[in-house]
C-alpha cells in the first residue's frame, strides 16, 4: 500500500475513534479530583503508620 493512501486511512480511521471515544469519556475534574484526595488520605495514613511503628523500635534500641 501507497504510503499517502495508509497515513490518509489511519487519519480518516482515528478521527472517526476519537469522535465515538466522546461518547464514553468520564468527567475529568471529578475523576482527577477523588483521585487526587485519595492519594491525600493513603499518604497520610501512612505517614500516621511510620510515625506510630517507627517510636517503639526507638524505644528498644538500647546503644551498648
């Protein structure tokens, strides 16, 4: 195949992807948004989780 006839089929096949894609696409900023403060509340609980384990392994740390 002609290398213009296939760069011109894969525009023509994409354009029609793209516009039937449309149909199904999810909101952004509520998506990007839950996703964004769930990474905010795992980051935390790990941090709260680190802080709580990381005390008492100090504590039983007896230098000789």
């Amino acid at each position: 195949m002609h290398a213009d006839v296939h760069h011109l089929l894969h525009t023509v096949a994409s354009a029609e992807l793209r516009s039937r894609a449309g149909e199904f696409r999810l909101p952004r900023t509520s998506l990007r948004t839950r996703v964004g403060w769930t990474l905010v509340e795992v980051g935390l609980r790990l941090t709260a989780q680190s802080r709580d384990a990381a005390a008492p392994r100090a504590a039983a740390f007896r230098p000789a």
